[in-house]
C-alpha cells in the first residue's frame, strides 16, 4: 500500500513542481538563448556532457553500485532545480540566463535522461542497453516533465496576471513539496540510506562542489561574463532531485535508485549556499567602480 501512494503521488508532486516552473515561464525564454549564445552553449555541455561523465568517474572512485549508480547517474542527468533561481540571484548571477537554461534543459533532459539511464543499466545492472531507447519511457518522462511545463506556460499566457501574482508563492510551494518530496524518499528507502549513507554524502557533496566549479570556471576560461558564469553555475551545480527522484519511483520502478536524489536534494544546499555567498562578494569586488562626473569650472 505504502509503495502505490508513493508511486502515486510521486507524479503529482513533480507535476506541481513543472507547473510551477511552468508558471514562470514564457515562449520568449527560449528564444532568449541567442542573447546569450555563448554563455548558453558552454553551460548545456557542461551540463549534457561533462557532468555526467563526472558523475561516472565519482562512481568508480567511491565504488558505488548496482541501483545506486545509476540513480546517482539519473541525478547527473536532470536539469536545474526551482531553487537554482533563487541561489543566482543572492549569488548575484543573470537569474534571465538561469530561466533560459532550465527550459532548455528541462527539454532535452526529455531526451537525454533515458539515454544515459540505459549506459548505466547496461554498466551497473546487466540490463538490457536499449531501455533507454524504449518508445514507451521516453512517452514516461515526456509525461511527467514537460506536460506539466506546458500546462503552466499556457496559464501563464491565458491569465498573466493571475500567474505574475502567484509566481512567487508557487515558487515557495514548489520548492516546500521538493522538500517532502526527499524526506519521502529518504523515509521510504531508510535502510538502503543507512548502509551507504557515508559513500552517497561524501559523493554528493563532491560532485555538488565539482558541478558548480565546472558550471562557473568553464564559463568563464570560455570568456563569458561573470554574471553569466554565475548562473551557469548555479544551473549546472543545483539539479532537480525531484526529476530524479519521481523518475525512479515511477517510470524505473526501483525505489533504491531514489535514494542519491534524496541525498544530493538534501546535502547540495551545503555547497552551494557558500558558493553564492563567496560569488556574491567576489562579484561586488569585482564591479569597476562608478566614474564621477567632471564639473565645469
């Protein structure tokens, strides 16, 4: 009984979260990637190629395996968190860029999750490769990510108004029910946690550490502006562990793949509120100083 609840509202609880997202969304934020062409490529490789293979190294170092690999995989895969917006913008980051590149990747996470879920079925569960190539998955994840998405942007261009007055309360729900939804996780899948709790923080925090380095540094060696690199930072370095986490329970129907999101959804908020604090006053350093203005005398 407790295992059908789970799987059921799993779902639902995604689904407030993309409607959320949804919500804040507009069709103007996908076409804003070509203000920010550069800043935007850099971070979609990162995130779609870098990342993982990161992830796939960590998982060798700490010698994880089996269902956990891969949920630690499936982590890696999906695309920012809700609270992303909220760490770039004290970071002092280009909270538009942010908005851009997790519609973006909310999109191509569609595509890009159930490929690299069949490299690790295939590498840590002797399962079959093609999973991830099944009709019917991608028909799953499209469901559970993006209808809802859709959903809330067609609200938000029907009744702009009612979506500009509730954005920020559905942003502090959304990420309230992204917090029930790891301490679930995290409850149901208790004793898994509490044999491998040591590995999964240890590697949550260190991947949490490399992904918002790897999301400021190779941006900015890449020549993009700092508040850019900020976001880029902020996007790569917070990722939804609801997806992952709904992802396990209801599509994979492995409830010990959950358990790495729970972990990281709950560990990253270490990382990356320092890395907002030391960015924000690396930025305000950083700023030239205003240029006072010449009197005629």
């Amino acid at each position: 009984m407790g295992s059908t609840i789970f799987a059921v509202c799993l779902p639902l609880a995604l689904a407030l979260v993309m409607f959320g997202l949804g919500l804040t969304l507009a069709v103007d934020d996908f076409a804003r990637v070509l203000r920010y062409p550069k800043a935007a490529v850099v971070a979609l490789l990162c995130q779609m190629v870098l990342l993982p293979a990161v992830c796939l190294g960590l998982i060798y170092l700490f010698q994880l395996e089996g269902a956990l690999a891969v949920g630690m995989l499936l982590l890696a895969a999906s695309p920012g968190g809700p609270s992303a917006n909220l760490f770039s913008h004290i970071a002092g980051g280009n909270v538009a860029l942010n908005i851009t590149l997790t519609a973006i990747n909310s999109v191509l996470a569609v595509f890009t999750m159930p490929l690299i879920v069949a490299f690790a079925y295939s590498r840590f569960m002797d399962g079959d490769g093609s999973f991830g190539l099944r009709p019917d998955k991608f028909a799953q994840v499209f469901a559970i990510v993006l209808v809802p998405v859709a959903i809330g942007m067609w609200v938000h261009r029907r009744f702009t108004g009612w979506a500009e007055r509730m954005r920020g309360n559905v942003k502090i729900l959304s990420i309230v029910v992204l917090a029930l939804v790891v301490l679930a996780a995290v409850a149901k899948n208790f004793g898994t946690l509490s044999e491998n709790i040591g590995k999964l923080a240890s590697l949550s925090l260190v991947f949490a550490v490399i992904s918002l380095a790897v999301g400021y540094f190779v941006p900015r060696l890449c020549k993009v502006d700092a508040d850019q690199a900020i976001a880029s930072a902020m996007e790569i370095g917070i990722h939804n562990g609801a997806i992952a986490i709904a992802i396990a329970g209801s599509v994979l129907h492995n409830d010990a793949m959950a358990v790495p999101g729970a972990v990281y959804g709950v560990l990253m908020n270490i990382p990356a509120a320092i890395a907002a604090y030391l960015l924000a006053k690396y930025v305000r350093h950083d700023r030239p100083a205003p240029v006072p203005s010449t009197v005629a005398g």
